[in-house]
C-alpha cells in the first residue's frame, strides 16, 4: 500500500517549506569550520542509513542520523543534511522511493532532527553532562519515528 497522489503532494509540500526554512536558517549555522564537518556528517549518515537489521517478522529498519546531524552541526544544517541523504538515496539507490520522498523528508530530517535537537537542548541545561542527553535524544527520537 502506497500514498495516494494527494497525500505525496501534501507531505512534498510540507518538506519543502521546512527545507526552505532549513536554508536561511542554515546560514547563521554554517562557517568555513562546520561546513566541512556538515559534508562528513552527512556521509556518515548515509553510511549508517544503508545499513539494515531486522525489526520484526519480514520487516527491517535503519538509523536515522538525525539527532547525530543536529548536535553536530546544527538543526538547520543537520535538517539540509539528512534531507541531501535522503535524495540521493532515494535517486541513485531507489532506496524510499521517489513518491514517498516528501514524508521521508518530513519525519526523518526535519521531525527527527528538530526532535532530537529539542530535546537535546532541554536536558543540556539542566545538566552540565552534555553527553548524555545526546544518547537521551537520540533514542527518544528514535522511539517517536518507530512510532510512525
């Protein structure tokens, strides 16, 4: 069972509002230090996106990268850098698939990334221990995409 063409066009809409909130965002974000280290977090996320293990019966999953993305570089950045892997994925692997691509978008790279930096943010100042909370958000986020 697929989206319907209306649901595509409504989830591909939804992204590329997001993405071009990602894009002037983004540019606060960026510098000549964390441009090269958005580029490496984005190959990495592809790197862990290609791989697959089993969920449950007939069904596997991957990691997103999302929250790595956003306390790397950036929720805005982090949004443009897994919303990059996606595309590719989508154009030269035919990995999601090109009608699902706006909901790809949508719950991976932006409701994942801003999710986990969210939440990342919240516990980071309540604590001086930022390294836990980045477990903290990862997994949270993580939960809430197995929820979708």
């Amino acid at each position: 069972m697929g989206l319907s063409m209306h649901q595509f066009r409504s989830f591909l809409a939804i992204s590329a509002f997001f993405v071009f909130l990602a894009l002037r965002g983004a540019k606060n974000q960026l510098d000549e230090k964390v441009a090269p280290l958005a580029g490496l977090a984005a190959v990495f996320i592809f790197a862990m996106q290609m791989i697959n293990f089993p969920v449950a019966a007939g069904t596997s999953g991957h990691l997103i990268g999302g929250a790595l993305a956003a306390i790397l570089i950036g929720p805005w950045a982090g949004v443009l850098a897994v919303t990059v892997v996606l595309i590719v994925q989508a154009l030269v692997f035919a990995d999601g698939g090109l009608t699902a691509i706006g909901l790809n978008v949508f719950i991976m790279a932006v409701l994942a990334t801003l999710g986990a930096w969210y939440i990342f943010r919240f516990f980071a100042k309540s604590t001086s221990k930022k390294s836990n909370w980045v477990f903290v958000s990862n997994r949270n986020c993580s939960l809430f995409k197995c929820a979708n």
